[in-house]
C-alpha cells in the first residue's frame, strides 16, 4: 500500500491495472486462457490443434484408420486502450484514491471490451435452444441446453457455466434467493454468481449480446444433393449452395442465423443414433440472394455424413430440394443470445505489450495470462501530462459443440 504523499510509480498503476482487469471479467475468467504464451506481437496467428477421433472396428481382422487432425487458427488483434490527462499532483494520492477515481473506471471498459468480443462469438455456435422473444426462466428451460451439452458429449466431470443477461438472471435467481448469505463479503465473480441451477453455475453478464435475423423470405431449398465434407472430416465450416429465397434481398441471411435441413438430423456421437431433432448450424457469413433467389452460405460445423468416419455427425446428407428453415427466430427481429459452455469452447489470448524506448515512465503486469501496459508521457504542446493502459489480445471459438446458445 502506498502512504499518502507518495509518488504513484508505473509499476503499481500497471500491478493496479491487472488486477481491476481480472476483478471486473466475467466470460474472461471462465474461458480458456492457457493459450496466451504462445503469442508475441500483433497480428501473431497460433493454430490450435482439435483432438483426433477414431472409430472402433469390428473383428479381429486390422483396420487401419486415417489420422487427420484439424486445427483452428486465433489471431491476436484486439489492441484496446483507455488513455486520460492528468496533474503531477495526482500522482501524490495513495493508491486506493488513484485506483478509484481513475484505473478502476478505465479497467472496467478494458474487461468490458473483452467480454463483448468474447460474447460476440455466438454467433460462430451452431446449437440454439430455447423461445425466441421469452425470456429463459425456468429449470426446464436452462436443463434444456445442458441436456444438448451432454448430447454433444461435453465432459460430464467439468463445471458447465451458463452467462445469462439481467433479464434471465433475475428470474433465475429469484428461484435461488434462498442461497443468498448476507453479510458476507463478496469478490467481484461471486457478486454476478447467481448459483447452482439445471447443472450450471449461472453468472449475470452485462455483455450478453443480441442477434438480429436475416431478412429471410421465399422457400428456401438445398440446391444439389450430396453436399459435404466428407473429404475433410475436421473442416471448420463449408458452403451451402440454396435456392427459392427471395429474389434479390441484402442481408438474405446474417452471420449468427441457425438453420436446419429438413431430413439431416443430428447424431448421438458415441452410439451413432440419430436424435429425434435436425442438426442445427451457424451462418459464419452474411450473404445476399441473387435475382434469381440463389444463395450461398458459409455454414458451420461441416457437414460428415460418412457412416465410416469418426468424425460422422449428421444422419445423411443433404437431399436436393430439401427445405432449409432458419430456426433462429422472426425476419430481422433481435434476441438475446445467453452462452451455456464448458470452459473450453472459447479461448481469450491476450500477450505482453513492448514497454516503448522513448517513454521513461512505463511498466507492464502480467499473471494468470492476462497483460496490461501503462505508459505516461508528457505532452508539451498542452502542457499536460498523459497516461494510457493498453491491453492486446484475440478471442476464438475452439469447440463450438461445447456451447448452446440459449435465446431470450
């Protein structure tokens, strides 16, 4: 702690810095980090390496299988920053006055950024449950995304979260005001706990994001059969070549839109069975229809119909002129996109800014793989001196079959 009329060093601020920047996240504590050493500059790209599968044979004849690992690229290009004026004088002020007139309020827009851009990768999550335009309030209703979890084989032994905006957050925890201690001193993630309920431990987030749908319109068909991956069992996405939507719409579909194909169901992928609902799929990309009603979409996962394949995930593949519905609720309406995840869905990379040559006031703070940057200097044109905190990093869906977004 510092006495009063002691001069605040870098070190302390950037030490200050760190520590208000993890009080104040809350995706960013419950995602994996672990991948921030692997980083050194802006614009670095680090390919993480998706596990392989294998498919068990039957007999005691060998069967060789194929070993083909996927990857996805993160790319560290989030450079954000909080930058203000002030006095030598203030300098003078303990740590605790410093930190709350001027770090805590500049940290607390760093971490808001990064959950932003951490929330923001809905829309690169396939699985979507739940009423669009109702609230989530009920057991039933959270249970629901933990049971599309569980079918999609995320570790049964691992804590599952579930980020929920005010709205759903307050009617959860009004079925769980009974836990609540008062009295007891809380850390900054036990004040957004809400508690334990349908086998998530539930947070209240205020960077929960809504998506707004695509214009949609006409009677959307596959146009072409047998379109898949099969060839690339691991790929991240594919196109979708469709027809009979409305001629010539901007925005036709919008990245985040979830749609499904009429006879593609989705699979247990341990036992191979179909569920008895369609495989749901993400839209990475807006697209346009053509005047002629045509559309291409990005979609993810990859279609694998490959009954041989481990990497199998669709009951069949796609029949020509079978119906696509975008299941994601009304024509260019917004909704709430709650995030229910096992920690390894997302990643949140974030690495050590260079402290600048010509800078005699600066210093850096880093544990727990996060990183903040202070950097004073004096500006003669104003006659003032400046300060700026600087945080770098990139944020990535791993697994997206390790999250469901839960609609409001």
């Amino acid at each position: 702690m510092t006495a009063s009329n002691t001069l605040i060093t870098p070190s302390i601020i950037a030490k200050e810095g760190l520590f208000q920047l993890k009080n104040n996240l809350v995706m960013g504590n419950l995602v994996h980090r672990d991948y921030s050493k692997e980083f050194a500059k802006v614009g670095s790209t680090i390919s993480i390496r998706k596990p392989v599968r294998f498919k068990a044979q039957t007999g005691a004849t060998r069967v060789n299988q194929d070993v083909k690992e996927g990857t996805v690229a993160v790319v560290l290009d989030q450079r954000k920053h909080v930058s203000w004026a002030f006095s030598t004088q203030e300098l003078t002020l303990t740590i605790e006055e410093y930190s709350e007139r001027y770090i805590k309020p500049a940290m607390i827009e760093l971490a808001q950024t990064v959950e932003t851009s951490l929330m923001g990768l809905y829309s690169s999550v396939p699985s979507w449950v739940g009423t669009a335009g109702t609230t989530p309030s009920t057991f039933l209703e959270l249970g629901a995304a933990r049971q599309r979890l569980v079918e999609q084989r995320a570790p049964m032994g691992d804590t599952l979260n579930a980020v929920l905006d005010p709205a759903a957050a307050l009617k959860i925890a009004n079925d769980l005001k009974n836990q609540y201690q008062p009295g007891k001193q809380l850390t900054a993630m036990e004040r957004v706990k809400i508690g334990k309920y349908a086998g998530f431990d539930t947070y209240e987030g205020q960077s929960v994001l809504n998506h707004t749908n695509g214009a949609k319109g006409g009677t959307p068909l596959v146009n072409g059969a047998a379109q898949h991956s099969n060839a690339s069992p691991q790929a991240n996405s594919q196109s979708l070549v469709i027809d009979g939507a409305s001629n010539s719409i901007t925005g036709w579909a919008k990245a985040g839109d979830v749609i499904t194909i009429a006879g593609v169901y989705a699979i247990n992928g341990g036992t191979r069975q179909a569920y008895t609902y369609l495989k749901q799929f993400t839209v990475l990309a807006d697209a346009d229809s053509s005047g002629g009603g045509a559309v291409t979409l990005t979609i993810s996962p990859a279609i694998v119909s490959d009954t041989a394949s481990p990497y199998q995930n669709v009951s069949e593949v796609p029949a020509d002129n079978a119906a696509i519905s975008v299941v994601s609720g009304t024509a260019a309406t917004a909704y709430a996109q709650n995030l229910c995840f096992h920690k390894n869905a997302f990643a949140l990379v974030m690495a050590d800014l260079e402290l600048p040559d010509g800078a005699a006031f600066k210093s850096r703070a880093s544990a727990d793989n996060l990183s903040v940057r202070v950097v004073k200097d004096y500006d003669i044109e104003n006659d003032e001196d400046i300060i700026r905190l600087d945080i770098l990093y990139g944020v990535k869906t791993i697994y997206g079959d390790l999250a469901v977004r839960l609609t409001g």
